[in-house]
C-alpha cells in the first residue's frame, strides 16, 4: 500500500542547482537573491514593495508594528484561521476581536461589523484555504470605519479577486513560503507586501533590529532577516506559481467529479474569486470515522483547524463571546491531500477510499 501524503513539497535539479549556486555565493542573508526575489514577488503581485523575513508570522507582527498599532487598538480577526494570525496581533500588543467565519469559511463581514468599536483600528482577513474573502465588503467596511486592511495571505499566493491578486488590496499583506504552501519554500519563510514606502521601510528596518545603519538602533527590532539559499529556491518556484495553482485548480476539479453525490459537503467557490486550493477541506459529521478509514488505508488527512483560535488559553483573559458558525465548523472539516505535486492516481485513490467509506 502506497502512502498518500497531505502535501507534497517539489524537488528538482533546478532547484538544487540554485541552492548550490547559493552556497557557492559565499553570501547568505539578505543578499542579491533576496533583493531579486523581493522585485519578483513585489511584481508578482502588482504592489511596490516586498520584504523578506523568516516566517509570515513574522511578516505579520512587523506589518502590524509599522502599522502602528499599540496597546488599547483592537483588530478584528477571524476565529477560523491558524493561530500565528491571532499570535501575531497579541505579540504586536494589541487586542484581536473575534470574528465569525462567513459560509466560505472567510471573515463574516456583517459579524465584523457587529463587533467594531472607537478602539478599533484595523483588520485581518484571511484568504483561508486558497480561498479569497469577500474583499469587495471587506473593502466597503473598513472605509466605512476609516480602518486599515492588513491581508493574511499565507494560504492563498496567486488567489484573485476580480482579476486581481490578493496582497495588492490592503495597506499591506503577509505571504509564507512554508513547505506546504501555494509557493513552497525549503523551510520557513515569508514577506510583507505593501505599495506604501514608509510601511516597507519600517518592516526593513524592524526585521534587522530596528537598524538605521550599521552602528545605529532607531528602535527595538529583532532578527527577522531572510536567507539566500532559501531566496534562490524559492525564485526557481515563483514563475511557476500560476502552472502550480492551475495544477492544483485541476486536482480539485478532479475531486468535485470524484465526490459528487455523497453525504459530503465540498468546497465553493465564491463568484469573484479565483480559488487556489492550499487546503482540500470537505465537511461531514461523520470526520473522525472517515479519517480513521483514510489512515489505515495510508491516506493521510488533516484538520485545519480543530480548536478555533479564541478558544485558544492564551486569549481566555479576553472572555471571547461564542461564534457559532466557526465551532460548528471545527468539528466536521477534515483535509484531504492536495499539492501540485499529487499524482491524478493518487486523487483517484483518495476518491475510491472516500467513496467506499460512504458504501457508494
Ligand atoms: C493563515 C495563516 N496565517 C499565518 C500563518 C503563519 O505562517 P508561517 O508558518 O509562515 O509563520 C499560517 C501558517 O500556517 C497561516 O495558515
């Protein structure tokens, strides 16, 4: 029996012979492949700027410190996302408000509203599962309450939008390039994307130790900086960011076909959005005993995410009041394998054990 992974990072001699390149440099943070790869992704995404820096959690606290936010501000946030959004927002010490999920798994714009106070200063929406939120009421809100926008894109690199990439809509947004995402990196990863030149120059900044030059600390930073052996991987990867969300836009076609007409709910796609599937989360009552039966058939799932972020122990001090879409949600999602590099085979199995699991 083969054993059908979750995701599935690519590795070739491209890859490793820029890597070797990288070595050979004899320059390995923040060198000329991180300044390209900035330029690259910058372009990519149809903004000015991008900084490179070790993680998207990272990227995250210092686009929420150049924003400026200090203690008191309040940040609405949606509970259903993975917990660095969240850990992020309470590290840069502001307070997250949380936030109901939509029937997209996305920020609930109207629950967003709801919840908005004279403290609030800003917000997070996440682009989950390689789906975009409604940005169009995303964007009405925050004028509405003269707020900015800070997009998590981790999930979502090469999403659109009505034609338009996600990471080009707030006053800035973070990516990760973490082994499973939509451009997979050889380790940690990620940046801050932004077209605004104060915003790039403080995350710059903050990501060396506040530094303003060699001997000199404007601020209280920290060592976020970025490595070239991993900026040279990942600029193999970036101009075939678009062929590998097409190949995993094709896998879940392939799974919609496969699944219809079971007892199970399969994921949408909003109607001005171009979905980029990181994540093959489908929805039953029944997910432990189908997750069971996937693993002893060495198909292996996941549960992204089981325990919803303000029900998390280092926000409880916050007495977070009940979302009830969000821990209705918790408990029926369940992963299944996706990458762009699956094999059709493997999808094909995982829709035969599915489908035999339901007796069909
Ligand atoms: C939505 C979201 N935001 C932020 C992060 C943090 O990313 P990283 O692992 O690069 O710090 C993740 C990671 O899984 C994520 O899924």
């Amino acid at each position: 029996m083969t054993f059908v992974p979750l995701s599935r990072p690519p590795v070739d001699d491209e890859i490793k012979r820029a890597v070797l390149a990288a070595i050979d440099s004899r320059q390995y943070i923040l060198g000329p492949q991180c300044r390209q790869l900035e330029a690259e992704l910058a372009s990519a995404t149809g903004v000015k700027h991008a900084v490179l820096t070790s993680s998207a959690t990272a990227a995250l606290w210092l686009a929420l410190r150049a924003l400026g936010v200090k203690a008191g501000d309040e940040v609405l946030v949606p509970s259903h996302t993975a917990f660095p959004t969240v850990e992020a927002i309470c590290v840069a010490e502001a307070t997250p408000v949380f936030v109901d999920a939509d029937e997209f798994y996305t920020l609930d714009t109207r629950d967003a509203e709801a919840k908005a106070t004279p403290r609030t200063v800003g917000m997070v929406p996440v682009h989950l599962y390689g789906q975009s939120v409604d940005l169009a009421a995303v964007e009405r809100l925050a004028s509405r309450l003269g707020i900015w926008i800070l997009e998590d894109c981790a999930q979502a690199q090469g999403a659109e939008w009505d034609g338009r990439r996600v990471g080009s809509f707030g006053r800035a947004a973070v990516f990760s390039f973490y082994p499973s995402k939509n451009l997979p990196g050889m380790g940690d990863g990620g940046a801050v994307l932004t077209r605004d030149d104060e915003i790039a120059d403080r995350c710059r900044r903050l990501r060396d130790h506040g530094r303003l030059d060699k001997n000199v600390h404007a601020e209280l930073g920290f060592n976020l900086r970025f490595s070239e052996l991993q900026a040279a991987a990942l600029r193999v990867l970036l101009p075939r960011l678009d062929a590998m969300n097409e190949r995993r836009r094709a896998l879940a076609l392939r799974y919609a076909d496969g699944l219809a007409n079971l007892p199970l709910a399969l994921p949408e796609e909003r109607e001005h959005g171009r979905h980029v599937y990181h994540l093959y989360v489908v929805r039953t009552p029944r997910r432990a005993e189908l997750a069971k039966f996937l693993k002893e058939r060495g198909i292996q799932t996941g549960i992204h995410y089981p325990v919803p972020t303000h029900r998390q122990p280092p926000v409880e001090h916050l007495s977070p009041p009940p979302l009830p879409r969000t821990e209705r949600l918790v408990e029926e999602i369940l992963t299944l394998p996706m990458s762009a590099d699956h094999a059709d085979e493997e999808i094909d199995r995982v829709i035969a054990t599915v489908r035999a699991f339901f007796g069909a």
